[in-house]
C-alpha cells in the first residue's frame, strides 16, 4: 500500500512539472520548437589586440646571437615614454657591445646598423618613415669587443596622429676577424624589433 502511494505521488509530481514547463514555453532542449520561432541574432564580438610596450619602464635589455658573437643591447629613450606622441619626434638610442663564446683575440666590429619601422592605428597599418641606417665610415667597422660598445640614437619622424604603435626592426651587420692578427673577417648578422605604444594627447 505505502510502495503503491509513492509511486502516485510521483506521477502527480511528474505531470504538475511537465504542466510547468509548458506553461514557461519552449523548453531549451526542443530545437525544432526554438527554429519555428524565427533566427536568433548571432552575438557580435570585438577582438581586442594588446600591444606590449617594450619601453614601458624607460629602457628593454636584449641578448642576440650571431654565431659565435653573442651581442647584448640595451635600448631606452632620453624623452619620457608618457611623451611618445605619435605627431612628435621621439628620440630612440642604443647601446650594443659583443663577446665571443670562443675568443683567441678576434676582434668584433659593426659595420653597419639599419632600423626599419612598421607603423600600425586602430586599422592596420599606416605610412611609415624611411629606413634609417648608420653605416661606419671606419673599416672594418666599429670595434664594439668589450670593453668597447656602440651606441646611436636614432630619431623616430612624426606619423600620423592615428598612429596608435610602432613597431622598429634593427639589424646589425657585424664582421669577426678570423684570427688575432688576420686582415680577413667572417660576416654575421643580428636581428631585433622593439615595439612602442603611442599615448594619446
């Protein structure tokens, strides 16, 4: 008798939920009731792109290699970053000095350093400055073995007011006397970018 009770109780329950869910409409599981409907609106999303500010401190330190050279090289700004303004000049220097992993006396000499830059605003990409290039004026080039370094500023034209970052690619071509007194030299090549976010005015 008590097994027979319960099993109407939880019929009435069944059936008063089904009742309920009839009344709140189509249930989420019923596709075919949902289509009947009409198109639901596809939802619209915006990607958000986040740019790393590589001076956002003031200054980055990097470690590049170029076979046997290892060239470490520290880029920072005598103008404050806050005051990067894209329709300004802004000024970007560079200190580069080179050690070897074998080292017999070799010198280790840079002749000639080109920074390219790629200019992006809120929808891609935007004119750009010339390549700006050193190239030295001394052959081989410019002894920059420890304890000797290079160092340059280049100066980043205005862009356009839109511009939101920048992204600048430097090569340093560099020449490794073959021996401690040899007049031939092997050349390699390092390759870096450093990308700087523009604040708006």
């Amino acid at each position: 008798m008590t097994r027979t009770g319960r099993g109407i109780v939880v019929v009435a329950a069944g059936s008063a939920l089904v009742l309920a869910l009839a009344a709140c409409g189509t249930p989420p599981w019923d596709q075919s009731g949902a289509a009947t409907g009409g198109a639901t609106p596809s939802p619209t999303s915006t990607r958000i792109v986040v740019v790393h500010n590589d001076l956002q401190t003031g200054s980055t330190k990097r470690t590049l290699k170029a076979g046997d050279i290892t060239l470490d090289v520290t880029y920072f700004s005598t103008l404050d970053i806050g005051r990067w303004y894209a329709d300004a000049n802004k000024p970007l220097s560079l200190t580069a000095v080179a050690s070897l992993g074998t080292d017999v006396g070799q010198g280790v000499y840079l002749s000639k350093v080109t920074m390219t830059t790629t200019v992006r605003g809120p929808k891609g990409a935007l004119p750009a400055p010339a390549a700006q290039v050193d190239q030295s004026t001394v052959p081989p080039g410019y002894f920059i073995k420890q304890p000797f370094s290079y160092s340059q500023t280049f100066v980043v034209p205005p862009v356009a007011p839109s511009a939101t970052s920048a992204t600048f690619s430097i090569v340093y071509e560099l020449l490794l006397q073959t021996g401690a007194s040899s007049s031939t030299y092997a050349k390699e090549t390092a390759s870096d970018s450093v990308t700087v976010t523009f604040p708006a005015r």
